[in-house]
C-alpha cells in the first residue's frame, strides 16, 4: 500500500517511489531524480549537476494545475524548502518572498505587517511562483492578475547562474511574469503590494436571466463581481458553494447565478450568513474538493455575456449531464508576454469535467465556442492550443521563444506539453 500526495509518493517502508501526480490526479510521470532543496545556492548546484548530466528540470509547485506543465522524465524539483518573505519595503510596498512560499503564508505575514496583495484568486494554498507565472487570477474588471504585481525576480539558469529580472530588465519582466517556467527556475520573487484593506463580501442567487441585466451594472460599480452558473440543483454541491436559497426572488434552484460582489470598507469584521467583512486575504480564497478537471478561457469582455450564453446553451442542450457549474469573472489587461489578458481586458469562463467519466467531447465543444471570441487559455488548466495557435493569438509569441531558446537552447526546462507550444 502506498499513500500519495501532489509533491510525492512513498510506500510503506517510508521510501520515496519516482511517480508523481498532481493534486487532481489527472497529471502524473515517472520521475528520474527528485529534488527538495534548501536554498538558492543548493538549487543552483542541483540544476547545474543535473543538466550537465543531460536532464530536463521541471519544477512542480503546488501541483495544482491540470495541464501536463510540470511533468517531466527527469529532475523534479520542489521549493517547498524555500519558503518565506526574504524583505519587506514598506516605503514602496513591495514584499520579496522565497519562490516555493504559499499565497497563505505570505498572506499571514503581510497581513501583521499591515499590507495587503492587489487581488488574490479562488486558492491561496499555491507555491507563488507556479500560481503567479502561469496566470493565476482573481476577478476584478479594472484588476489586473496576479503576475502584474511581479517587479522582480530571479531565474536560475541551466549552468547555475542567477539572472536578476526587475524593472531595469523591461522585456525580461514582461517575459517572466507568465512565463510557466520556460525561461529559469524562479529562486524567490517581489511583489507589488498595498496597504492593508479589509473587503465587504456579499453573496446572493439570481435567475440567469436577472444576473445577464444586471452584468455591466455590477461588474461598473463593485471592486470585484463573480458568479458561479449552476445548470442543476446539484451543481452547487460539485464545487462546495453556499446554499444561498433564501436569497433568491424566483425560488428556483436550477439555471441560477450565485452572485458575490467585494468591496473595500471601513466596516467592523462581521460574518452573517451571507454577508461578511475580513481582512482581504481572509475573504478571497473558498474551499474546493478536488473532484473536477477545469477548463479556463479568457474572452476579451466585449463578449463576456455572448460568450457564457453559448455555453450555457451548450450545456443545457448538448450535454446535459454537464454539472459542474460556469465559473464567470473579470481580469484586467496587462502586459506580460504570454498572459491570457495580454493587452485584452477579459472575462474568463470556466467549466469542468467530472474525473473518471469521458468529457472531452464536452470540453472540446467548449472550446470552439470560446474560441470563437477570440479567447485565451489560462495555462495551468485544460486547453487545446497547439503551437499554431499560440502563434495565432499571442502577439509577443516569436519574441517570447525567442528568448527562450536564447536563454536554454537545449530545452532543458520544457517537457513534451512546454515543447509544442514553445520550442
């Protein structure tokens, strides 16, 4: 018998087996080394040691995305031993934390430092340096996602070397931010931060119909407006949503939104039923049961309500055994080279399939119709982008493998996945 987590496997005698999985446990490879280092210095010599020796070198964060990107047949790398904010620059606010640091514990330390982050998304048990660079969002219309908050970094290149990327460095930035560890391993990152704020959180059911007229309204004048799409009665269950039923005007309890809005206030902490007021951190993140395998788009916003209508449509036609709900939420454009919102203010749209049931067709369908409007994968879940495509739909893609191949022309930080995209 053996017990598993994302980060490794060990049998019964307490010995490490080379498999690993993600957390969902869709993703998984056969490892040849693994590795746990301690400090910068310690993975410098360990990427060095293993490429000299003709290794691929993957590193796995959290294991929370459900695409093949941290896969690899050789060295698998955790941070989970470089953990913890390095420097903290109150006059800027900025925050400098070790790359395997969880969003969690960075949230602990800023909250008692009197700081806060720009947005945080769904999860806050993610490495930052896997959740920041591959997209990571919350949802915001005028907020941008969390790799816009990256100032700096440093990469650890396959000899060992150490690049120092900041605002100095433009294009290495821009590069960086999202770049799904293709340009270095990332040792430790500086963010952005603000001062401390505490959110008000209200949540509430709508008919579809009500929650499409009151779309642009909520999205204009709240800081943060979401819902969750939920086809049946059991949806809600799927994704451990709130039973937000004294809520609703009409009393059904299918082909509803369940609606949240956050905004800064200087209201008292208080938690009601369903409303709520914390510091920012606290108020972010929910609880997920890892039972679903998600697909994620980013729509440019212009088609946001054109775009959750088709696949609502979809859904209730074409599949109807299709129950996760439609996540809905907003993200701002930005810069970074290879960002789902890269200069494209966004509404992402996700959906889900169940694990152990057959729903590629289902997701395929999806994305032809999110395809349709111009729409842009988040990279730590399910897509079908080839190379082609990523040619087709991100501007700064030459540039982008470009340096790439100048900083690793060997391709030992891509896999099989990372290779088709960006060789």
């Amino acid at each position: 018998m053996s017990t598993s987590s994302h980060n490794m496997t060990i049998n019964e005698f307490g010995v490490e087996q080379p498999h690993w999985r993600n957390w969902v446990g869709n993703q998984s490879c056969i490892r040849a080394e693994r590795a746990a280092p301690q400090s910068e210095d310690e993975l410098c010599a360990m990427v060095r040691d293993a490429t000299s020796r003709g290794l691929n070198v993957r590193a796995a964060g959290s294991g929370h995305s459900f695409t093949p990107v941290a896969l690899t047949s050789g060295l698998h790398l955790t941070l989970s031993g470089m953990q913890g904010v390095k420097h903290i620059d109150h006059d800027k606010r900025r925050v400098t934390a070790a790359a395997g640091t969880t969003i969690n514990q960075l949230a602990k330390v800023l909250k008692a430092e009197g700081l806060s982050m720009v947005n945080q998304g769904d999860i806050d048990s993610q490495a930052l340096a896997g959740a920041l660079t591959t997209g990571t969002h919350g949802t915001g219309a005028t907020l941008g996602n969390l790799a816009s908050s990256i100032v700096g970094m440093k990469l650890v290149q396959p000899n060992g070397d150490v690049i120092t990327v900041d605002e100095s460095t433009p294009d290495l930035l821009l590069a960086g931010r999202v770049s799904l560890g293709t340009l270095g391993v990332i040792s430790e990152l500086t963010l952005q931060l603000m001062d401390s704020y505490n959110l008000y959180e209200r949540i509430w059911r709508e008919d579809f119909e009500s929650a499409m007229e009151m779309h642009d309204e909520l999205a204009a004048k709240h800081r943060h407006f979401s819902f969750f799409w939920c086809p049946k009665p059991e949806s809600r269950h799927l994704y451990c949503l709130p039973d937000t039923a004294a809520t609703s005007k009409s009393g059904r309890d299918h082909d509803v939104c369940e609606m949240k809005i956050m905004d800064f206030t200087d209201r008292a902490p208080f938690e009601s039923e369903f409303e709520k007021v914390a510091y920012s951190s606290d108020i972010y993140p929910i609880e997920y049961v890892p039972n679903f395998h998600e697909l994620e788009y980013a729509v440019p916003v212009a088609h946001g309500k054109e775009a959750v209508c088709a696949v609502r449509k979809l859904m209730l036609e074409d599949f109807p055994e299709a129950l996760y709900p439609i996540e809905y939420r907003f993200t701002a454009g930005d810069g970074a080279w290879m960002s789902p919102f890269y200069e494209q203010d966004s509404v992402t749209v996700s959906v889900s399939g169940q694990p152990g049931l057959d729903y590629w067709d289902y997701l395929r369908a999806v994305d032809k119709i999110l395809r349709g409007f111009g729409a842009r994968p988040h990279w730590g879940k399910l897509h079908f982008l080839t190379g082609a495509d990523v040619t087709a739909i991100y501007p700064k893609a030459g540039e982008f493998r470009a340096l790439r191949r100048k900083l690793d022309p060997e391709g030992f930080y891509l896999n099989d996945h990372l290779t088709q995209l960006f060789r």
